[in-house]
C-alpha cells in the first residue's frame, strides 16, 4: 500500500503544478530551447500555461509531456505550417488541420474565421482541445499518439505496433526535462 502511493503522488507532480512556475518553464523552453521568444507576448505565455494546466488535469496527463506534443507538432513556432497529403493544411503552435478549421471556429468564437487566426498561439492552444476532447478515450501514451492520428493509437494498443510519434515525443519530453532541470 505505500508503494502505491508513494507512486501515486510521484506521478501528480507535474499535474498539481502553480500556473506562475508553468509559465516561467514554458517561457524557458521557447526562449532558450526553441529559441522563439520572440514570437510571444508575456500575456500570451501565461494564458497557454494556463491552459495547458488545465488539460493536463482534465487528461491526467504531464504537462511537460504537453510541452513536448508542441515541440514535436511546431517546435514552438507558432507560423509553423504543414501541407498533408490530402491537400489540407496543419496550421499553427497546435497544427489545427484545415479541414476542421471552419466548424471548430462556429464553436469556439461563434463567428466563421479565416486560417490566418490560427497563428494566434491562445487560439491555437484552444482549438487542440477539441482533439484532446477526441482522444480523450486513450490513456498514457496513447492520448499523445491519438492527437496525431487516431488510428495509429488503435493500432498501438492492440497490436506490437510502436509508433515513430511516441519515439520523438519521448526525444522532446528528455530535452525539456534536461532544460529544465539547469
């Protein structure tokens, strides 16, 4: 039984985190990680951290985990795009896909929007929600794999399939968890 929950409070940590120190490590990690701190306001940094503590509650899952699903989606760029194969367009700090871009903007602000307002970091965080929401039924590892496409996650848990996105979500995970701890 203390095992259990030595192992339990271990694994809250990061989730119990004060939004301030969040928002210092994420403003760390785009200045000297990524190296696109120009790319923020301050305002924008704290609102990101905040939401980003709420999904890792909502989730249960690690915020510094959340922080390497952006790195591995935009490396923290926030212009960043991404033509697919079938023509649509991953846009933004959360690369939303064009394709859902028109009904998610009737949800979330109540008006129709142009791509362009995806470069907007709080936005985009915002609209990932929306694919958090949908993978919400994948637990650990999965949810990450699902947020990239959800079949691959199917696939992982049902079969010996592992998923080149969970090697580079473990390859950004290390490098902000090294940056972190300097």
């Amino acid at each position: 039984m203390k095992r259990f929950l030595i192992i339990f409070f271990l694994s809250t940590i990061p989730l119990i985190a004060n939004t301030d120190s969040i928002s210092g490590k994420l403003q760390k990690i785009i200045c000297q990680t990524y190296h696109n701190c120009d790319q923020y306001t301050d305002e924008q940094i704290l609102e990101i951290s905040k939401l980003l503590d709420k999904a890792s509650m909502i989730y249960q899952v690690s915020i510094y985990k959340l922080f390497a699903l952006i790195a591995i989606e935009s490396g923290f760029d926030r212009y960043h795009s991404y033509k697919n194969t079938n023509g649509s367009v991953d846009i933004g700090l959360m690369q939303s896909n064009s394709d859902h871009i028109p009904e998610r903007c009737k949800k979330l602000l109540n008006r129709n929007c142009d791509y362009s307002e995806l470069i907007d970091p709080v936005i985009s965080v915002k609209f990932a929600f929306y694919r958090f929401n949908e993978c919400a039924k994948y637990k650990n590892d999965a949810f990450f794999v699902c947020y990239n496409n959800e079949y691959l996650a199917y696939k992982y848990l049902t079969t010996d399939y592992y998923p080149e996105y969970l090697t580079k979500l473990y390859v950004e995970y290390n490098v902000i968890v090294k940056e972190l701890l300097k």
